[in-house]
C-alpha cells in the first residue's frame, strides 16, 4: 500500500512540476536517470548478473518502447486533466488485458470477469461525469479529449507491456529486466530531447516548487519502482497485488490537498465503483491463478 501510495504522489509531483514550467521530457528523464542509477547501483551491490539471452532481446525491446509511450502517455494525461481520473482510466489496464490475453490465444474472460468489466466501465461514466455533460450540454474542453486519450493510451501500452512480461520475459530476472526497460526509457528520451521533436520539453522548473517537486517525483517514483521487486518475492503477490489498488485512492486525496482539484460527488461515486471493480477483478484473477497452482501441484 505504500508503494501504491508512493506512485500516485509521484503523479502529483510531477503535476505541480508541469504547472511550474517543466517540460515533459524533463520530468521523465528525471525519473529515469535516477532510477537507472539506483538501480544500477542495486544490481552491482548485489552482485546480480546482467546477461540477456540473445533470442529474448526483441522483446526486451519491445517492452521498453512500451513503458517509454506509456510513461509520455499518462505524464501527458496528468498534466491536462485531474490526477485522480488520468489514473482511474489508466488503471483500468487489467480489462484491455484480458482482452488481450484471450485475443492472442489465452484463455476467455469468465462471466464472473465480464460482468466486473462491465461495472468498471459504467463507474468511468460518472468518473468523467458524462451524466452531467449531456444534461447541461457542457462543450468540453480540448484538454479533456487529450488527456483522457493519453490516460487510455497508458492503459493500453501497459496492458501489452504485462503480456509481454508474462508471457515472453517471464524467466528473466525482475530487477534485470527492470534495468534493461529503464535504460531503454532513458534512451529514447534523451534521442527525442536532443531532436527536438517535442517542443518546449525539456525546460526546468522557473521556481522552487518545482524543482522539490521535480525531484521529489525521481525520489518517489525511484523508491517505489525498485521496492516493488525487491519485496514482490517476499509476497504471494497474486493475492497481495490488489493493494497496489490504493493508487488512484491515494491520488484523489492528495490531489485535493497539494493541487487543490475537487471533484462532484458523481465523480466520486464514480471513482468508488471503478475502485471497488479493480480490485474485485484483481482477487478474481489472484483466485482462479491459486486454484490452478494447488491442481498442478496435486
């Protein structure tokens, strides 16, 4: 839970970040140099080997372009609508997941799991408040559009990034795998910021907040990014993962207190339904995985 929680103030660091001038490339490059450092540092502590099979390297590639766009699509997404809803549809990962899972020849989604699917997608409805847009014929904002595009765009990247984890690199070592993403990340990032293809990206902080936001976004994402594999072999995270959950929770509070962003009581009924549905998604999946372990095992 305080991993979870650690992430979700990451976002709203790197919020009050934007808002104080930083560009978008800076923050990530930010959170990405610090992480590989540490990491780094982690591994060669630790004496961990850093060999990649030759036959795994496509897609150890492939997962770091992933967690590149996913990590340029909810920074995008966080900086033009709340935190709170930019995270509530970028969790919604697990459905597109499944999805996915069953499109490339895994098993279909049960009954049990559609029907969760199902209440997730009709809590985003009062989360982006669509009741109130229709009644009062609100023109919506081009943010809005932006923003909830890119917030779907993470869901979706990241939803491809887990299946190729699962299903690909699953006999890599975690903190291994972790480096090679993040340096894959770092790279990228320093090409799109020395080309110039993004305008105004990389600009630092113009005031002091946003520089203890800027590096409280590295030192948060950085601790909660490498503690995640460091204590997931100690958890039976196929039940314990559910926590994590406390992400967008997290965020609507500190979105309130640090950025001062309110929100209608639709939209937090609406976050409540999307929450409650994650989560029972997670346990559903957590059962059905433990149920196979314990026949294999028989």
């Amino acid at each position: 839970m305080c991993l979870g929680s650690g992430f979700a103030a990451n976002h709203v660091s790197a919020r009050v970040a934007f808002d104080a001038g930083t560009g978008l490339l800076a923050a990530i490059l930010f959170r990405a140099g610090l992480s590989f450092i540490t990491l780094l540092w982690y591994l060669i502590w630790t004496k961990h080997s850093l060999h990649l099979p030759k036959k795994l390297a496509k897609w150890q590639l492939t997962l770091g372009v992933l967690i590149c766009l996913q990590s340029l699509c909810i920074f995008s997404a966080v900086a033009r609508i709340p935190v709170a809803i930019a995270l509530l549809v970028a969790n919604t990962f697990p459905i597109l997941l499944a999805f996915l899972t069953w499109a490339l020849g895994g098993p279909k989604p049960s009954r049990h799991s559609l029907i969760i699917m199902g209440v997730i997608f009709f809590g985003l409805i009062w989360v982006l408040d669509l009741p109130t847009w229709w009644i009062q014929s609100t023109t919506l904002d081009k943010n809005w559009y932006a923003g909830l595009s890119f917030a779907l765009g993470a869901a979706c990247c990241f939803s491809f990034a887990l299946w190729i984890t699962e299903h690909k690199l699953g006999l890599v070592s975690g903190p291994v795998r972790s480096l090679y993403t993040i340096a894959i990340v770092l790279f990228i990032i320093v090409i799109l910021a020395l080309s110039g293809t993004v305008e105004n990206s990389t600009q630092l902080p113009h005031n002091q907040k946003g520089w203890v936001a800027l590096i409280l976004l590295g030192v948060l994402y950085t601790l909660s990014f490498i503690g995640l594999f460091v204590f997931a072999p100690k958890l039976n995270m196929a039940t314990n993962s559910p926590a994590m959950n406390i992400e967008p929770v997290t965020s609507l509070f500190l979105a309130w207190i640090v950025l001062d962003q309110t929100f209608s009581l639709n939209q937090l009924f609406g976050g409540a339904i999307v929450l409650f549905g994650i989560i029972s998604l997670a346990y559903l999946n957590s059962t059905v995985k433990n149920k196979s372990i314990k026949r294999i095992d028989s």
